[in-house]
C-alpha cells in the first residue's frame, strides 16, 4: 500500500517524522516537483537511532534545498485475521 503526501521543504523533516510515529512504514521516497526521486529510504521494525543518521542528514539536505516535494510511503500491508488463523477444510471425522 502507498501514499503520497505533498509538503514543502520546510516541513519535510517534520512530516517524516511523523509518517514514521504512525508505523508500518516499509519505505519512503523524496521526490522533487518534478517528481524526480531524489532519495529512498528502506526502513524495517527497529531500524531506529544510530542507523538512521545518515538518512537524517540527508533528508535534510534536500529539505535545505527544494521548495516543495512529496514524500511516497509505501506501508506493510496489515495482515487480515483470516490470514493469521486458516480454517482447517479437512473433514475431522475421516468419511
């Protein structure tokens, strides 16, 4: 599943942020407005501190320099109940 959000460089840093906060985010892409991707950031369940500096930095570099941008979230796709307890078809009674 993804999404687009469109926001000006300013606010770029801050909106990730946020989009991050709300979780089951897979990857995020920066595009200019011409929608040229300017970065990918792959991200997975704990990838947090540390390891997301270089990105930061670079998420903030471009911030510095475009007007406005989008940013595209692709998101894990929640899983259905369904899919987290199959039902059985097989007869239990055996004929």
């Amino acid at each position: 599943m993804t999404e687009e959000h469109r926001v000006p460089g300013e606010n770029l840093v801050r909106k990730i942020k946020e989009i991050i906060r709300e979780g089951n985010v897979r990857r995020i892409t920066i595009r200019n407005e011409d929608g040229k991707e300017l970065i990918e950031v792959p991200l997975s369940i704990g990838v947090v501190g540390t390891l997301m500096l270089p990105a930061w930095a670079a998420i903030g570099a471009i911030a510095a320099l475009v007007t406005n941008c989008s940013i595209v979230v692709e998101r894990e796709e929640p899983e259905e109940e369904t899919d987290r307890y199959p039902v059985s078809t097989d007869s239990e009674d055996g004929g």
